[in-house]
C-alpha cells in the first residue's frame, strides 16, 4: 500500500505540474493533498465492493482470463431446459454440469486466445464465400435426410421440399444458423488444423486400431440393437456375430389414415386382451377361495353395492375378433399391390428394380443399408418382430418370402445372403481402418495439445461461486 501511494503521489504531483506549471508551492501542495484523498477514497471503494466483485466470478485462467457467473448461468439454464425436455431433472445432477460447464467455458476462453495469439482470426471473403456454400451444402443434405419424414402424400416433389424446409427451421434448423456454427467454430478449426497437421499414422497403427476394434465389437455386437444400429448407421464394422443373414425389402406401406386406424385398432386390442388377462386373475381368485372355506361375512345394515359384472370371455373374444377382422382388412387393401411384387418376381424381375418401382422404405435407398442390406438373426430385436419371423422364414438365399403383415405395411423380403460371422478380414477394409486409426490420432493429438494450453493457463475454479 504504501509503495502503492508513493506511486499516486509521484503521478498527482505529475498531474498537477502539468496542469499549473506556474502555481505557487503551496497551491501545489494543496492539488496534491487533494489527490492523495480521493485515491484514498477510491482505495476505500474498492476495498467496500471487492467482496460483491469477486463473488461474481467463477472461474480464473491465463492471463486475466475470467468467467463470470452471469455467463456460466445462463449456459446451466439452457442445459436445465434441455434436460426438462426428456423429463430428467438436473438438480440431481446439478454439482457435475456446473463443474463441466466451467472447464468448457475455460477450453473456450483458452482456444480463442491461442487462436489470436497465432493469428487466426475473422474469415476474409473468399472463405466466407466458401463457407456460406458449404452451410448450403450441409442444409440441403439435412432436407434430402428428412424429406420422408415432412413429405405429404400426394405432393408435389417441390411441395414436399419446402415442407421438410420448413420443418427443419420450425426446429432450428436452417442454412443460416449453420453457416453462423461455420463461421463460430472458424478459428479453432484453423487452430485444430495448426496443431494436427502433420499427423500420420503406420501400418503398426492401422494393425493396432483392428484389433482393438475386434476386441470392442465383440463385446458390444453381442447386443442386437448396438449391432444393428452401428450397421445401419455406417459404422466401421470388423467383427460379425454369429446367426445373421443379410435381407432386403419391399414396403408397402400403409397411407396415414390407415396407420391412424391400424393403431387405434391395436390399442383396442391391448385393451382387450388385459380385460381377458384380468378374467383369468379373477378365475384363478375363485378358484383358491374356493379351496379355503371363508368365514361369513358379519351383518351390516348398510346396502350391498351394486357392481358391474365383468363381461363373458365370449363377448371379449367376439370383440378381439371383431377386430381382428378390421385389422386383416386393412392388410387386404395393401394385398394386391403386394401380389404384384411377387408375381413380377417370380417373372424373373430383379429384387432391386422391384425396389426401385415400388418399395417405401427409405432404408433401402439410403446408404450403407441400400447396399448391405438389413442384418437380421432369429432372436433380432431390433426389427418389427413379424419382420424378423419373415425374414428368417425364407429358405434358401436368392428367394423371397410371403407377404408379411408388419406395422407399417406388407413386406415382400428378399434373402441377400448370409453374414460371415467373425473378423472382417483387414485387406477387405484396410482403408477405413487407416482411416479411423488416422482420425483417432489426430483426436488424441489435439486433445493433448488442448489440455496443455489449459493446464499452462493454471484455471483456478470457483465453484462456491456457482452454486
């Protein structure tokens, strides 16, 4: 503090030299008294409101690197509706998102300071312009993604775009806010290319990255649903379980109004069928009370309660049938296009361009699985059950089934082949290998080169700030 007014002092003797060259010593020394008392008074301030101040930050890094808690607020709440979404609440969970919204809020901070530090700074022109086609590009994949979901029957295909268009931006989803992430995440994706560049992987490398996926696969494919979902997903495959063959399809599919039926249909159904479940409780009750005399009841004075007697297991079963009927007539409009497709078949038309004319399934012409097929094994839970049982009915490979009554529609399944169990040999899938081995180390790379910076910043957390 002292060395702190000496300084002042040097500095308002300075000011007030400057300002009056020519006044009198003890004017001088009256500016001077001056300024020491507001510094004084100043200090004072500072001292007064230094508790309020620091309590508003919560977290410190580099060099005067802050994050304030208003910020780190705002972020928590934006994850707090998000978790309100799918009905989590965060309070549980509240201590370990504030902790890792801090260390994000850091990295961030930290990223755009190296990222100035080694001049990567705004896009010039020309690489906005390269970045507004690119956001373009990306949107229209997303529309050509989405479209089955937004398309209307009956629409006209440029009818159908602007409704998956407008869809998509109902959800936040447009070519604008994609260019913005483009334009946002610009300089740390110069600082993520400074850094990787000259990554390289070996074949030691591609081998190693193999046979650790082997090793994963085999662990995790024992479940069906991972196993198709990395299939059906375009994941890198290298290891097959055993029992699965590999299926096409042709859908016909029911139209809205017939799927708003069959489901409806359906609930009365479940409906239905707990109402027998609950006859037979009711009958197995009788029956145990039956074995074992009850003593009698004790007079009461009060009116027996009139109850609804549960309804026969014939008028449940006439109802069940009743809609069963229902069911198998929608099935029955959907039957002679279906026909169609196993007669041209059984012509000697090719699977694909039965596809081709008449198939709704998205799947089979969207890629990896419009070429590799569906994977599909007795016990497959991934797949509408009656699918499944189709699919496995099929005799021989090259052959179709029988029109099968599904969810969404009649499928006509056509048996590709059987899926190899075991490794996928690495000459088969060497470059993808390489290429995720590659990917992986240059993840591994950079993050490495990220937690340095961070942990050279020395980030000092205050979390009883952000409680």
């Amino acid at each position: 503090m002292e060395l702190k007014r000496k300084i002042s002092l040097g500095l308002a003797a300075a000011l007030a030299l400057g300002a009056g060259a020519l006044a009198e010593p003890a004017d001088i020394q009256a500016q001077l008294d001056a300024a020491n008392a507001r510094i004084a008074e100043l200090e004072a301030q500072v001292e007064q409101y230094k508790p309020f101040y620091e309590k508003q930050i919560v977290a410190e890094y580099g060099e005067g690197g802050i994050i304030w808690l208003e910020d780190a607020q705002k972020v928590y709440q934006e994850a707090a509706q998000m978790y309100a979404q799918y009905g989590i609440p965060i309070d549980q969970y509240a201590g370990e998102i504030k902790q890792s919204i801090l260390e994000s809020m850091v990295q961030e901070g930290v990223l755009e300071a190296k990222a100035k530090e080694l001049g990567f700074g705004e896009p010039d022109e020309a690489t906005v312009a390269d970045l507004t086609a690119k956001a373009a590009e990306d949107f229209e994949n997303y529309v050509t993604y989405y479209a089955s979901y937004f398309a209307q029957e009956g629409a006209s295909d440029e009818e159908n775009h602007q409704a998956t268009v407008d869809g998509l931006n109902a959800a936040g989803i447009s070519q604008e806010s994609m260019l913005q992430e483009r334009l946002d995440n610009y300089a740390t994706e110069q600082l993520h290319d400074y850094v990787t560049k000259d990554v390289a992987v070996t074949e030691e490398d591609v081998q190693a990255k193999y046979q650790a996926l082997i090793e994963e696969q085999k662990e995790n494919f024992a479940d069906d649903y991972t196993y198709n979902s990395a299939r059906t997903g375009a994941d890198l495959v290298v290891w097959n379980p055993e029992g699965y063959r590999a299926v096409k399809h042709v859908l016909i599919k029911f139209t809205d109004e017939q799927t708003q039926q069959y489901n409806e249909l359906h609930e009365a159904l479940d409906g239905l069928n707990d109402e027998l479940a609950a006859l037979d409780e009711a009958e197995n009750k009788t029956d145990d009370a039956e074995a074992t005399e009850a003593p009698e009841a004790p007079e009461t004075d009060e009116p027996e309660a009139t109850e609804q007697p549960p309804r026969t297991r014939e008028e449940i079963q006439t109802d069940i049938g009743t809609i069963g009927a229902s069911i198998e007539a929608l099935y029955s409009e959907l039957m002679p296009k279906a026909q169609e497709v196993v007669d041209a078949f059984n012509a000697g038309t090719s699977f694909e361009e039965l596809i081709a004319k008449y198939n709704e399934d998205p799947g089979m012409t969207n890629e990896p699985t419009a070429t590799m097929g569906y994977a599909v094994a007795k016990e497959s839970e991934y797949w509408d059950p009656a699918f499944t049982e189709g699919a496995m009915s099929i005799a021989e490979v090259g052959q179709i089934s029988e029109p099968v009554r599904g969810d969404r529609g009649i499928h006509i399944i056509y048996y590709m082949s059987d899926i190899t169990p075991g490794e996928v040999a690495l000459e088969e899938i060497h470059d993808k290998v390489e290429a995720a081995a590659l990917e992986e180390k240059i993840q591994n790379t950079y993050d490495d080169q990220v937690n340095a910076w961070i942990a050279e910043s020395n980030p000092v957390y205050h979390a009883e700030n952000f409680a």
